[in-house]
C-alpha cells in the first residue's frame, strides 16, 4: 500500500511575538496512508517554491538513508568511540571514520550486482610521471 503525499505552502507561526514580519512561506508535506484517518508523517521544508511534489518527497525520505549511514558510522566503525577532550582529536577521529566508510561504500559497490553486470566501473586514475606520495622514501618537506 503506497502512501499517497501532498504538499502545501504554509507560514510557520513559532514565535511570531518577537518578530515585526511574519515567516517566510515553508513546505508542509505530509503522507497519508489509504486506509489512515489521518496523515502517518510530515516535514517542514524551506525549500524554494517552484520545488516539484516529487522532489519533495524523494528528499524528505532521504533522511532515513542518512540516518542508516550515520548509525553505520558509529557501530561499525566507531565513530561514537571517541573520549578524548579537544575538537582537533574529534575532528581527526570523525575524518578518519569518514574515509574508512568512503572505502567501504567503494568496495561495497565493486561487488554489487550492477558492477558486475558491466554497468559500472569504479577506475583509480594514473598518477602523473614523477609523483611521490606525500610522507613518502623520496619526500621532503617545503622549505
């Protein structure tokens, strides 16, 4: 049973009192199931108004893909083990989290069955001639 969604431009009144001009017109979308007395989920959007039903929806259902991805972060490769006490040991944490998850969807897709059917190919560029990795035997530091 597919839910059936309908959008309306709407004025959010949240503390109006302390405004002197009302909110600029959001997004209510909402979904209603067939058989539902009343909508089964909604959104405020601020996107612009010229925005299609369609994209919409497509991208308030993208939140559960977010939220799959940020769970995976922080089980699998553990994001949400971080103890240290400074912003910069956070931030080197997270990134390193980040790339190892980069490299697991890459790897993830070089066997998925649309790779193997040929209808995509993951290539790793040619380095240009004389290229030395950063921190690599032949590496010196500017300066």
């Amino acid at each position: 049973m597919r839910p059936d969604s309908r959008a309306v431009r709407v004025r959010p009144t949240h503390s109006d009192y302390w405004r002197s001009e009302p909110h600029a017109e959001h997004w209510l979308l909402v979904e209603w199931l067939p058989a539902a007395e009343e909508p089964t989920k909604s959104w405020l959007s601020n996107l612009p108004a010229e925005t299609p039903l369609r994209k919409l929806v497509k991208l308030a259902r993208h939140r559960w893909i977010v939220e799959r991805d940020y769970l995976e972060l922080k089980q699998e490769l553990g994001l949400g083990h971080f103890e240290g006490r400074s912003w910069r040991g956070f931030h080197h944490h997270a990134t390193l989290c980040i790339a190892a998850y980069g490299f697991l969807v890459a790897e993830r897709s070089r066997f998925s069955a649309s790779a193997r059917a040929g209808r995509l190919e993951l290539r790793v560029p040619p380095q240009p001639e004389g290229y030395e990795p950063r921190g690599g035997a032949g590496h010196r530091p500017p300066g």
